[in-house]
C-alpha cells in the first residue's frame, strides 16, 4: 500500500504532465539564473530560464539577458562570445576590456590541492548561482525538448500511426553532455495512435524505432549486454533476431513509410531545392544521400526529406552519373525544370557534369568547402607533424588518471570546464580544431605536467615553442571558420541567400593578411581566400547567389558586393518578375473571359441599358508597372534583423508584394549545406559519423532514409 506522500507526489507528477501536455514547447520563467561553476566572463550577461526560487527549467536554451534573445546551449560559451559579438559589439568591447587577468599555473603539493578542492566546493554550496536576473517571460524549446513516445506506439503499422503532419516525437541526448536532461512524458492523441497491448509486439516496435532513431546496428539484439538489459526492463519478452530485423523487420517499415513520403512530394506544387552529400564508410566505399527541400504552400518553414543513399564507385563516369540521377528523378517523379538548384558535397568532376548537362546549376556545400579549406591547412607537413604529437598528448593524458585529475583541477580559474580536451575525429576539420585550440590554452599546464610523466617518449610528445607558434596560428586563422559554423547552426534552416555575405566577410576580412602576421597565417589566409573564390567562381552560381541575397530581407543594406555587383541581379529580377505577373494576368483573363459569359446569358438590368455606355472599365496595370512597384515596395519596407527568419518575412510581406514573395520562394527552397542545423555542431558530426560509416551496406539506403525522415 503506498503511503499518501507517494500518493501526493505522483499527484504533483501527473500534474506536471498534464501541464506539459497543454504548453508542450514553452516554458514559462520568472528569473535568468547561471549555476556557480560556470566562470567564463560571458555567462554574465545570459542565464538559464529558471522559477521564482531559481531552479532551472531547462538546459536546452539560454536567454541573453540584455535583448531576450534565446540561443541553443552548445555546453561551451563561443556562441555566447559571438552573440555579444554580432548584437551587442560596446557591451563585449567593455566586458573583455575589464577582464581580470588569467591565473599562472604554478603547481601544488597533494595537501595544497585538497585544500583548495575543499574551499572551492564550500564557496560553491554557499551559493548555487553565480547570476541571477529577475524577469517573467517564456521560453519556446521548438524541437530541442527531449520527449519520449508512448509505448504503445506501432513501428510495424507505420502508415496508421504516422503522418507527415505529426512526426514520431523521439527521445534525444546531446552528445556534448555528460548528464540526463529532464524528459518529458507526453502520451499521443487517441485519434492518431492506435493503441495496442504491451507485448512482444511492443517490445519488436521499441527495439526497432531504437535501432532508427539511434542508427544503430540490428546486431545489437545479439549483444549479452542488450539482452540482460532488455530482459531486466521486460521479462519475459521476446527480442526480435538480427535476421527478422534485416530481412522483415525494417523493410516492411522502409516501404510503408515509404509510400507515404512519395504522396507527400507529389502534392509539391512550386520549386524545390536537391542535395547530394558523398560520404564514405567504414569499408572505404562512397555512397551519397539525396535530399530534397521544398515550401507548403502557405506555409513559412523550409520542409526536408531524404530520399535515396546509393553506391557510388570511384570507377564511374558522367554516364553512370547521368543514369542514377535519371531514375533517381524518375523514381520520385521529380521535373528538372522544377529543380532552382543543387547543392553538392563532393569534388568529382563527373557528378557536376552529369548535372551540368541535365540544366541544373551546381552549388558547392558550405560545409563541405569549409572542411576542404582546413583539411589543406592540416595537411602541411609541419601542421601533420604537430597534430600527431597533439594526439599523442592527449592519449598520454587520458591513460594516467592522476594527470587527468590535475589538470581538471586547473581548468576552473582558466575558464575551461565546458571545453574538455578530447582527441579529434580527423575526418570532421572542426574537432581537429577544437583539439588544437584546447592545446593552446592549456600549454602552461600541459607543459609543466608531461615533464613528470615516467615512461613516455619524450620527443614524442614535446612540442618546441615554434610549433606552438604554428598552433596558436591555426587557432587564429580558422577561428572565423569556426564562427561560421556557429552562425549556420543558430539559423532555423541556412539558405543559400546566407553565403554571398559569409563569403564576402571571410575573404574581404577574416582572411585578409595583417602586417602583424607570421609568415604562415600569411600564407594560409591566401590559400584559403583563394579556395572560397574559386569553388563559387562559376558565372551561374555567382548569379544565382546574388539573386537569393538581393531577395532576402535581412541584408538589404549590408555592403556584401559592389554596385556592379547588386546590379547584376536586378535586371534577371525584374524579367522574372514581369513574366510572373504576366502569367498571372493571362490566368486571371481566362477567369474574367468565364464571368463575362456567364453575365451576358443573364439578361441586362435597366441601369445598365441607360448608363453602360458612359461607364468605362479601368485599364489592367501594365505588368512592368506593376514589376516596379512591387520592387519598390520590398525596397522601402525596413530591413529586417540578422536573427529573423527570411520565409517568415515573405510569409508576412505576401500582401504587399504578391509575385515578388512567389519569386522569392523560388530561391529559398535550396539550402546552404547538406546537413540540417542539429548535426552542424561538432559534436554532433562526430556522432552522426561514426553511426553512418558503420552501417552495413544492405542496409545504408532504408535505415538513413527512416531515420532522417524521422528527425530532421
């Protein structure tokens, strides 16, 4: 019998959920508030979403306390910096001017440690938050909530329980964390799930929305571990074989919802945008997955479904090319002429001029020419040698415990408890990145620590005070690389509208040599600038490019090109724009040609026998007229913020400006890379990675299918 504090708490706990249910995406906060162990400068001006008593609501997002501004928590505080950076520049200017100097490390003996470990947990349990701002706002968690779906949820009855609409709501962990987020329980509506006894049934459907969601590997189910787990949760329950998963299992889910995807993109009525990410695995085989983006009518979000991963031999040419895009095209029914364009990931020459010859205009992954540009300054042959001496490092460190131990005790006064040192994944540029820059600023520490390690190869693992030199270059020459990366994950969905001022920022700024430069910054700036030229030089893109920007919103006035430049793209607007209102116009004649002879069957009323004559019918505005006030209107209408989403404004600015959002829409449906913003952040490269190289071949296609289409 349970006692009426357990009756009483599951009250409040079942209260909570119904409130969960009824606000789902928002949280309701009374105060900003910044735990006590979080040092860095810039938590000063943000904090979590917190109760009037300071308990935090949710990790996921974090408000600026200055404009309210709510901005994804990446567990580090680069985006904080750079929030400070693009909104508030004096504030920042201010903040790091007043920075306390970093502390030296000097070594302790093992008392001098344990006394400062003690005085540091009493100064940390005398107050729990190191900021607190008192203000009564919420905050929208949107699809970053972790949510866990009910149990009774059919994977193997996917057309009935799932609708494009309505999404599998899927329980996620960030990479980057160490600990559990809070979860939240919301149980599906009646009318769309249909409910079934829990089962082994039950048990098949959850291991395999598992092995989905988690791309996982079905052999898994043979794992002793997974079966005493299993086992422990349910028993007895049956756990389906690896072979049932490949063979029935998987493929039964990949076909209806399958079927249901292809309806969906035969109602697509306007134009649409490709992707084609190479990617290679485990075995050293290529593949590449298509996605393919697109606008709802009506709507104002930029929708994206996979729909094909396919082999792709080193050994083909523009012939093999040609024919898988071909039925690629003829399997989804997709029209070329619908096609605004193709952003690619992939160097090979072949796969361009297979889509070069079919009309369609090629524009490189931003992504994947920011990974080309390092990966080039990672492969000098002094850069390679340090790298190697890097992981040695910290291979060296991970293996003695109480060299580990000593340096996070450090990390605290150098403002460095969410930025762990870690080995990089050398495939993924960013995380070799991060590597070398936690190198940097822990070199008084790591220098000091390696000289009393027993049983290492010194010359292994010593880096002389000109290869730190060649670091702290690297950290500084890419660092606008990396705050690229950081604004692409902040958008809701980057659009190719986006590059021309990225591209135009790094290489007029970032990577323009200064005289203060060493001689290598010197040199890879130039190789970098000349990289980013070169892979958007082609005379389509350069245009197509200039189009999207001119017709986004948000950089109306930002000097991102010359007048010649801006120039350029308005005349191909301005024809565009005629021919859609002359379209328009010719559908509307047909509409009014209807009209008039549905009137002249009714007979005449006598007011229009006496005055008809002397009543005229106003002329139709000429199209071009028409075209320029249009564009005069967009112009006129003030520029919107750098954060606002561009398909929102059109969404709202469609009264005003009608053929000019509809042409609009034409280039906001291709984006600015082949990965969406959740697997941006480097951590979550890394993991989407690992998973994808090691899928087994026969089942590449299904399970990166079933799992994008579910997520993304």
């Amino acid at each position: 019998m349970s006692s009426p504090e357990t009756e009483e708490s599951k009250g409040e706990f079942q209260l909570e959920i119904s409130k969960l249910m009824e606000e789902k995406h928002i949280y309701k906060y009374s105060k900003l508030v910044v735990p006590s162990s979080m040092r860095s400068i810039y938590w000063r001006f943000f904090g979590f979403p917190a109760t009037e008593n300071g308990k935090i609501l949710t990790k996921v997002k974090i408000v600026c306390t200055i404009c309210h501004t709510q901005i994804a928590y990446n567990r580090n505080t680069s985006n904080l910096r750079m929030h400070l950076q693009n909104k508030h520049n004096q504030t920042l200017i201010e903040l790091e001017t007043n920075k306390p100097p970093k502390k030296q490390y000097v070594p302790h003996s093992i008392k001098e440690k344990r006394v400062l470990k003690k005085s540091k947990n009493n100064i940390s349990n005398s107050s729990s938050h190191i900021y607190a701002t008192s203000i009564d706002e919420s905050v929208n968690i949107n699809d970053d909530i972790e949510f866990v779906t009910d149990s009774n949820v059919s994977l193997t009855n996917l057309e009935e329980d799932i609708i494009i609409e309505s999404p599998i709501i899927v329980p996620r962990k960030r990479a980057s964390s160490t600990k559990d987020y809070q979860v939240s329980y919301v149980q599906p509506d009646d009318n769309t799930i249909q409910t079934v006894s829990t089962d082994e049934k039950t048990v098949s459907d959850a291991i395999t929305e598992f092995i989905i969601i988690d791309l996982q590997l079905p052999e898994i189910v043979e794992g002793r571990g997974f079966q005493r787990l299993i086992a422990t949760l349910k028993s007895p329950c049956e756990i389906p074989s690896k072979n049932k998963l490949d063979e029935d299992i998987i493929p039964k889910v990949y076909e209806n919802f399958r079927e249901t995807i292809m309806e969906s993109l035969s109602c697509i009525t306007s134009e649409i945008g490709l992707a084609f990410d190479e990617w290679k695995s485990n075995t050293n085989e290529t593949f590449m997955t298509v996605s393919i983006y697109y606008q709802n009518p009506g709507e104002s979000t930029l929708e994206t479904k996979v729909l094909n991963t396919f082999h792709t031999p080193l050994s083909w040419g523009e012939s093999q090319w040609g024919l898988a895009i071909d039925s690629l095209f003829s399997e989804w029914d997709l029209n070329y002429e619908k096609i605004t364009a193709v952003v690619v990931a992939s160097v090979r020459s072949e796969l361009s001029s297979a889509l070069s010859n079919r009309g369609l205009t090629i524009v490189p992954c931003l992504l994947h020419t920011l990974q080309l540009c390092a990966q080039s300054c990672f492969e000098n042959v002094d850069v390679a040698i340090i790298l190697n001496k890097c992981r040695a490092i910290i291979g060296a460190i991970s293996k003695n415990s109480a060299l580990s131990e000593s340096i996070r005790m450090q990390e605290p006064s150098l403002e460095m408890e969410e930025n762990p040192i870690v080995m990089d994944c050398p495939s993924i540029w960013i995380s070799t990145y991060n590597m070398i820059d936690q190198m940097v600023l822990r070199r008084n520490i790591i220098s000091v620590m390696l000289e009393t390690i027993d049983g290492i190869d010194q010359d292994a693992v010593e880096l002389s005070d000109d290869q730190w030199k060649i670091m702290e270059d690297l950290v500084r020459v890419l660092e606008p690389f990396k705050v690229t990366i950081l604004t692409l994950s902040e958008e809701k969905m980057p659009i190719i509208s986006l590059l021309k001022p990225l591209l135009w920022q790094l290489v007029s700024s970032h990577m323009k040599p200064k005289d203060t430069d060493s001689d290598l910054a010197r040199s890879l700036k130039e190789s970098l600038s000349e990289m980013l030229i070169d892979r958007y030089a082609d005379s389509n893109v350069a245009l197509l490019l200039q189009i999207a920007t001119t017709l986004d919103p948000r950089f109306k006035q930002l000097p991102y090109a010359t007048e010649e430049d801006k120039n350029m793209a308005s005349k191909p607007i301005k024809e565009m724009l005629v021919k859609l209102i002359e379209d328009e116009g010719e559908h509307q004649v047909n509409e009014d040609n209807i009209v008039e002879l549905s009137r002249k069957k009714s007979r005449l009323s006598g007011m229009v026998m006496l005055l008809g004559n002397y009543c005229t019918i106003k002329n139709r505005m000429p199209s071009e007229e028409k075209a320029d006030l249009e564009l005069i209107q967009y112009q006129a209408e003030p520029t919107a913020p750098l954060h606002y989403c561009p398909l929102q404004w059109w969404a709202k600015i469609t009264a005003k400006c009608p053929n000019l959002s509809k042409l609009a829409r034409r280039y906001n449906c291709v984006p600015a890379c082949c990965a969406p913003p959740s697997r941006i952040p480097s951590e979550m490269q890394i993991l989407y990675h690992s998973r994808r190289t090691a899928l087994p071949p026969h089942l590449i296609d299904k399970l990166l299918f079933l799992h994008g289409n579910h997520i993304v």
